[in-house]
C-alpha cells in the first residue's frame, strides 16, 4: 500500500476524513499538511519521541494565534512551553495563527518576483557591499552559506560550489550609519513601500514569539523586550532560478548550503515548489521541511541558542533542488522557487550571556560573552565574496 493511501486509510480508520474539505489530493505533503493543520493535537504526539528516528522525524506545528490573544496567563504558558520543548529538541516550529494576512504575504513575494526580473544591470545598482551594513542585491553565486569561519575554505568552497541563489537585502529604514539601497520608484513601482510595511509586521511578530520565547524559559514575559527593540534584523527576499540538474550535482553543491542561522529566530516564509531541509539532531540526516499552507517556518539561531547555553537549538539546514522537470532525454530542470526570510537579531549592542535560567552546577555557562554586532558580522564577512 502506498504511504498516500495509508494516510487515507488512516483518516478513515480515525473517521476524520468527512472532516476534511472535499477535493482530492494529489501527495502524501498535502495530505499531511491538511492533517497537521485540522489536527494538530489528535494526529501528533510529543516531539521529543518523534525526532529521535528519521522515519518519525516531524516540525511540530503550533496554533500562535491561542498565544496572541489568550487571557489567561496559564494558556499562554501552555504555548509558550510548546515553542520552547519545539526548539529544544528539533530547533524548528512551524507557526499556524501567526496573524499575518496571507494576501500581506502574496504582496510581498509579487514585488519581490518583479525585483528579481529586472535587468542585471539595474540590480546590480544596488549591490550588496559590506558586511556592517548588509544591505543590498547579492547575486548568484556571491554567497557560500557554510558552518565554517575559515576564510580559505569558504572561498574554496564558494569556488568549487556556490549557493545558486540570488537575493536582496533589506535593514531597518531608520539606521543612522547604514541606509538601504532601492532600485528606483519607476523600475519597481510600490516595491520600497511594500517591504518596509512587511518589515514591521516581522518585527512585531518577532516580538510577540520572544515573549512566548521568555515565558517558556522560566523569565518575565517582557524580558527580552528591551534587548530586541531596535530593529537589527535583516529581511531577505530570495530567488533560486530554473537551473540545469546537472550543475547541482557537483560535490557540494545545493541552491543553499547546510548552515545555521545567526540571530534570535527566522521567521521563513515558503512557497509551494519546497527544497527546505532540516537536520535530524539525532540522526545528523537532512529530512524534508515540506511547505503547510498557512504556516510560517520558525527556527532559533546561535544567539538564541548562545542566550539559552544550548537549551534551545541552532539546528543545520540547507536548500536542495525540488523535484526537476524533464526537458530532453537527458536533461531536466529545476523549477523557480522563492522564499522570503525575516532574520531576528537582538540589538547590535546586546551582550550575549547565557540566561540564569539556562545555567547551574550541572550545566555551566558554556559560551563568551558577545555583542550581536561582533558575532554577525563576523560571520558575514566570511560568508560573502
């Protein structure tokens, strides 16, 4: 019997299927994800027994919207508490009920399709300059997204296999030293408007995620507030072009590198071609984040994980070519894809110390401390070429 049959077979024997909306599915991933979603609590059962085999590896995915409006300290707790045991064990969440409009979300990847269309010549107007800043256009092959900090290997690497990708940049608007670079009104008609508002929502969600963040670590809800309130983040709008399958099959190619990120969280938002993977921390093996409908994908990065002393999780991930559509007897081709990554950082002039909740005598503090400004652009500036 095949697994989408199962998943049937499943449904029926728990007699959910007449649950479901009436249209048929094509893929084991839209059956899951519609299970996920009308069933987060009746189908899926505790994470840490979940991700400890790659057969039963899962992303638990959690209802926010139960965190955003709650009344009660006790349910915001219980959210608080799921977010936290999610990074704890796999270091990714998908968030349901995240409070963005899903047409905010077309919007955005709509200018973000038009920017990338542009002629070269004009995006590279804008290009992409110093890691201090970290803003602008990178394009294909700039970027070696990579676990290592040696700069020799990461040219190397970049050489032999670059991230086939292309991105744009965005920081806060407001910066004193460091300004965003726009392609001009006429080139990309609403596109600087568009991404400040989305950058704001971000924000704010960031917010709200910190402070369920906080409850779940034994701190005062309010606790990381004052550490992420200026806005360091970067919002990174990504476009992985149609390429040949062939030249993803170099020794270690991939359209994005296995990496971690470097701030607080990530806040990714998914089309529906996929490619996310997402590394077992048990098994050490990549499984499949398969986009669900209606989610944000949510992992912690290494000054989380710095603050929480390895509590919560900076989990690898990488981007792997999607299914290729064939166009010869020999050749096939990858499909567009886009994705839109918010990433989080607490203010540049933080310290990163581990948390009194996170340390004792049987767990001391295992990090230095570090300014985020020290720890990101340091990585950047090894990242890029």
């Amino acid at each position: 019997m095949s697994s989408l049959r199962r998943s049937y077979t499943l449904l029926r024997d728990l007699s959910l299927l007449r649950s479901l909306p009436r249209q048929r599915y094509s893929t084991l991933a839209e059956v899951l994800s519609l299970i996920y979603i009308t069933f987060p609590r009746k189908l899926i059962g505790p994470t840490a027994q979940d991700v400890r085999a790659d057969a039963t590896f899962r992303i638990p995915i959690i209802d926010f919207s139960a965190f955003r409006i709650a009344s009660a300290p006790s349910e915001k707790r219980r959210i608080a508490d799921d977010i936290v045991n999610g990074f704890k064990e796999v270091g990714f969440v998908y968030l349901s009920g995240h409070g963005i409009p899903q047409s905010v979300i077309d919007n955005v990847y709509n200018k973000s399709a038009s920017f990338f269309s542009l002629p070269q010549q004009i995006k590279d107007k804008v290009a992409w300059d110093d890691p201090r800043a970290n803003r602008g256009y990178v394009k294909v092959g700039r970027e070696r997204v990579t676990q290592s900090s040696d700069a020799a290997e990461i040219a190397t690497l970049r050489a032999k296999a670059p991230d086939t990708k292309e991105s744009m940049e965005i920081g806060r608007e407001w910066d004193p030293v460091w300004k965003n670079k726009w392609v001009r009104e006429a080139d990309s008609p609403g596109f600087k408007d568009t991404m400040l508002q989305f950058f704001q929502t971000c924000h704010e969600l960031h917010v709200a995620v910190m402070r369920s963040i906080a409850l779940g670590l034994d701190l005062q809800e309010s606790f990381f507030d004052r550490k992420v309130d200026q806005q360091c983040h970067n919002l990174r709008l990504l476009s992985y072009p149609s390429i040949r399958t062939k030249l993803l099959l170099k020794e270690g190619q991939a359209r994005a590198g296995a990496h971690s990120d470097y701030g607080t969280i990530t806040l990714l938002f998914q089309d529906s071609v996929g490619g996310l993977e997402v590394q077992n921390p048990y098994t050490q093996h990549f499984q499949p984040a398969h986009p669900v409908p209606g989610t944000i994908v949510v992992n912690a990065g290494d000054l989380l994980a710095r603050w929480s002393n390895d509590v919560l999780r900076s989990t690898l991930h990488r981007v792997v070519a999607p299914p290729a559509q064939k166009i010869s007897d020999t050749e096939c081709m990858t499909p567009v894809r886009q994705s839109i990554a918010f990433f989080c950082n607490p203010n540049f002039d933080a310290t990163i110390e581990s948390l009194p909740t996170c340390v004792g005598t049987a767990n001391p503090s295992k990090y230095k401390s570090v300014t985020t400004e020290e720890y990101i652009v340091g990585r950047l500036a090894a990242t890029y070429d």
